[in-house]
C-alpha cells in the first residue's frame, strides 16, 4: 500500500489489508508519499492509498476486501 501518514482514508484501507494478508497468508509493505520518488508522488498524490498487488495498481481511495481476496486467490 502507498499512503500518506495522518490519511484516514489509508488508514481503513490498512485495516482492511491487515485483516485480508492475515486470513491468506499473504504478505504486504505499507509505503509513504513521503518517502517515495517524485515520480510516484506526482502519479498518486490525489489517489492515496493505493493498494498494489503484484507490483500493479489494485484499488485507489479505499479498498474492497472482496476484490483484494479475489485478487490474491
């Protein structure tokens, strides 16, 4: 997930993560804006938090556990 700290938004989205990664076994990072490249920050400033799942996008503003399961099953 790419967020930003202090975002309720990315907040409920790690919530969701954690909960998800925890029933699969699945593993997950939690990044910054922050401490990200330029690039990045420019791409998904508007669009936080950004779930990832295999390096690709998934889901931006708030994510669906049943698209993330999905999505990792």
């Amino acid at each position: 997930m790419l967020g930003k700290h202090g975002c309720h938004l990315c907040e409920e989205a790690l919530e969701v993560i954690r909960r998800v990664a925890a029933d699969t076994g699945a593993g997950y990072t939690v990044r910054y804006l922050e401490d990200a490249s330029r690039e990045e920050r420019d791409e998904y400033w508007e669009r936080i938090p950004v779930t990832f799942v295999d390096g690709a996008p998934h889901d931006f503003w708030r994510v669906s556990e049943r698209r993330l399961r999905a999505a990792l099953d």
